[in-house]
C-alpha cells in the first residue's frame, strides 16, 4: 500500500522536475499577488499587519488553484490515468499519492516564502512562525479538495474556472482557520486551537478526498 | 402483475412524464391557495410588530425562501445518492431539475434579508455567520448548475454533478461551523435576529408562505424536469409520440 503511494509520489516529483518553470510560475504567481495588496491599500503598517494573514492566505489558495488542473490532464492526455484506473491497486491510493506530490511541489513552497512576504506585512516573530506553520498544514488540505474538483472537471472546457467555481467555496474553513491562527496570535489569544482545526481539515481531506476523487476519475474516464 | 403499484414503475421517464404532467396542476393549485391564505394573514391580519414596524412583514417571504434553499439542496444530494448508488436515470434529472429554484430560493433569500436588514440594522449586508453561509450555498448551486451545464454527456453530468452534491453536503456543516466560529471570534456578539415570542397569526402566516413555497418548488421542478426528459429522450418513441399527440391537439 505504501509503495504504490511513494512510487506515484516519486514518478510525479521527476514530472515535476523536468518542468521545473510549473511549480516557479506558481510561486511568483504568489508573490505578486500578496506584493499588490500594498500598492491598492497603501503602506500603513497598522493597516497591513491586519490583512498580512488574510491576504496571505487569499493569494495561497489562488496559488494552489492556479496549478490543480494540471494535476491529471497531462496524464489524461497521454493515457497514463486509464493505466492508473486499471492497475490493480486502488485507484484511491494512487490518487493519495498524486496529492501529496501535488502538496510538495506547490503547498511547502508557498510555506517556505510565506515569511519573507510576511515580512513585508511587518508580521512579528511569533505571527511569521504561526503563518509558516498554518501554511505548511494547512496548504495539504487544498492539495487533497482541490483534487476532487480536478477530477470532477477532467477534460471539460472551461475547466480552469469551472475548477475555481467548485472548489473555492470548499476551500472557505481552511482560509478560515489558517488566517485565524495567525490573528489570534496577534491579538495574544493563541493560535493552537485553530492549528488544531486546520490539522483536523488536513487530515479529514488527506483521508476523504483521494476517494471521492477516484470516483470522479472513474466517471470522467468512462 | 401489471395492475400492482410499484413505485419502481415511476422510475422510467415515460411513465414518469405523464405523472408529472397530472400532478403539476394539483400543485400549483394548492400552491396559489397556500399563498393568498399566507399572504392575508401575514399582510393583513398578523398585527404589527412593537419593534419592527410593518418592515418585519417581509419574514413571510424570507423565512419560506431560506427553509426551501436549504432543503432543496438536501433533496438533491438525496437524488444524486439515490443516482449513484442504484444508477437510476431520473435522479439525475431530478436534481438537476431543483437546482436552479435551490439558487432561486437562496437569491431571494439574501435579497430579501438585504432589504429587511437596511431599515433593521442599518446594513444591507453584515458578515453574521447566517449571511455568510446563505452566500456560500448560493455559490455551492452556482458550481453545481455550472458543472453540469459544462459537460455535454448527460450521464457524465448527473454523475459528476451528483458526485459534488454528496461533496457538497458533507461540507455544508463544517462551512457552516466554520463560519459561525470565526465570526464570534472576529467581532464578539453581533446582531441578534431578537426572537421575542411571536405572535400565533404571524407563525401561521409563515407556515402558510412556506407551504405556499414548498408545493411552488415541487410544482416549477416537475415543469423542468419534463423539459429535461424531452429533451434527452428525444430519440424514443414515445417523445415522438406525445409530440406529435400534441402537434395534432393543437390542429
């Protein structure tokens, strides 16, 4: 079971490689985005220390969005997914793998750059801290509902946006709890309780949505 | 065997098309009914409320609109189980069917809380937990009449769209907790729907708008859900008997 996940996880990841302008596309995507905000709500650090965790995490699940339909249109396109399908493992499990590769190369970069832009919200210490970890277990959570719309919208025009449409309202708890975290530290409540919610949302996903995405796969290849 | 009812029977579109077709008028008509009883009593007679003025009145629209958008949206998710666990034809059609008077209902749901909420709170909009959730269910129908509208097989869309009805419904209580949690966290206790005891007449009026609206909703979804079977069965013999049936009335 654990070797079919790490070998789609390891045949995704040299995918990735070989097409490294993909995963730096997604984060410069990023990194403009959360660069703007100043530029339209000026540079009042009051003001931008408030909307850093919102605005972060905004231009996170954009980011995210930005690379899903990807995530099995070349696959598609090429007939590598009908193999997938009839391989004698579950199709679940190849999917589990799929989003966990899909998490390493675009959820731990946004988490690994999330500070530096933090920064520039003048974030303190402990908010940088909090929003790098919010990210880093939070951003799996994306990877794993964002594949459901993926597959739901395989190979449809429109897919790009029609992806957006689905699965931006299912994102809304995770953008919650993880701007949460980072606000609630702010304000010396104490983010763990959010970090604990947001972890619950990974997990639930990570568990659920590697199904409910094999069956979407199978109703788009019939 | 034949003269047996057998709820299978309705499964088939072609038995189920002239069904549908003589329920419709009994339901709009109790529809209508429903609708000018609810509307005396709640224009007319319910007295007019000590806080609110005559503005309240508009509950009896509101209320109905907010109870149908999200029941509606749980019978469609049933439709789309039902769908994909016995693979029956006329699930899919179904919800799909209910879809466009479940985002009806939550529009006018949030329509009308706007117009109620600017002589109310002063705001045509507030980020309470229940507004936010309404505009999220609204966008839950939007993704979903638009999945289905994108994909041209319609087995493929009742399955895909079924598929993110059942997504959908799963979510719908962890957006609503979610919500309800970050807006306590965010701006402590904000406005309160001040429940005080209502009046006998205005509840009854509000029941009668919402069965007004319920057999509305029935009655507008056989309508669609007619269209839909002729559409997609326009190949069988039978489309082409009840049109031509139709074409020779009308000579």
């Amino acid at each position: 079971m654990l070797k079919i996940i790490t070998a789609v996880i390891g045949r995704d990841l040299k995918l990735a490689m070989r097409r490294q302008a993909d995963i730096v596309s997604a984060l410069f995507f990023f990194v403009i985005v959360v660069s703007l905000f100043p530029l339209g709500v000026g540079p009042e650090p009051d003001l931008l220390r408030k909307l850093a965790p919102g605005v972060l995490w905004v231009a996170a699940l954009l980011a995210t969005m930005l690379s899903l339909p990807r995530l099995f249109a070349d696959d598609h396109r090429d007939g590598t997914l009908e193999q997938l399908a009839l391989a004698p493992h579950p199709l679940g499990l190849v999917v589990t793998g799929k989003v966990i590769a899909h998490w390493l190369v675009s959820g731990l970069p946004l988490a690994l750059i999330a500070p530096v832009l933090g920064i520039q919200f003048d974030l303190s210490a402990d908010a940088l801290l909090v929003l790098t970890f919010a990210i880093l277990i939070g951003t799996p959570a994306l990877s794993g509902i964002g594949a459901i719309g993926a597959a739901l919208t395989l190979g449809l025009r429109g897919g790009g946006v029609l992806l957006s449409l689905l699965v931006l309202p299912l994102y809304i708890p995770v953008l919650i709890f993880g701007a949460g975290a980072v606000d609630a530290t702010v304000t010396g409540l104490g983010g763990e309780g959010h970090l604990s919610l947001l972890a619950a949302l990974t997990f639930a996903s990570l568990g659920f949505a590697p199904w409910a995405s094999a069956a979407a796969l199978k109703i788009a290849l019939e | 065997m034949k003269d047996r009812f057998n709820l299978y029977r309705f499964a088939s579109p072609a038995t189920f098309y002239p069904f549908a077709g003589t329920l419709i008028p009994y339901f709009v008509a109790v529809s209508v009914v429903f609708g000018l009883a609810g509307l005396w009593l709640g224009m007319l007679v319910a007295p007019t409320d000590f806080q609110q003025g005559e503005g309240y009145r508009i509950i009896f629209i509101h209320v109905p609109a907010s109870w149908m958008s999200m029941f509606i949206y749980l019978v469609m998710a049933g439709w789309a189980a039902i769908g994909l666990a016995f693979n029956t034809r006329l699930s899919g059609m179904m919800a799909q069917a209910l879809a466009p008077t479940g985002a009806l209902m939550a529009f006018l749901s949030l329509l009308t809380g706007a117009l109620w909420g600017k002589p109310m709170w002063g705001a045509w909009w507030v980020w309470d937990a229940r507004l936010t959730s309404e505009l999220i269910l609204l966008f839950l129908y939007i993704g979903y009449m638009a999945l289905t509208a994108a994909i041209d097989d319609p087995r493929r869309a009742d399955k895909a769209g079924g598929l993110l009805l059942l997504v959908g419904v799963v979510n719908i209580p962890i957006i609503y907790f979610s919500v309800k949690w970050w807006n306590t966290l965010h701006q402590g206790s904000s406005v309160n729907l001040a429940k005080s005891s209502m009046a006998t007449t205005m509840l009854w009026g509000m029941l009668l708008m919402a069965m007004c609206f319920w057999m509305y909703s029935i009655a507008v979804a056989l309508m669609r859900v007619r269209t839909i079977m002729l559409e997609r069965e326009r190949h069988t013999d039978w489309v082409k008997a009840e049109l031509l049936g139709k074409a020779g009335e009308e000579k």
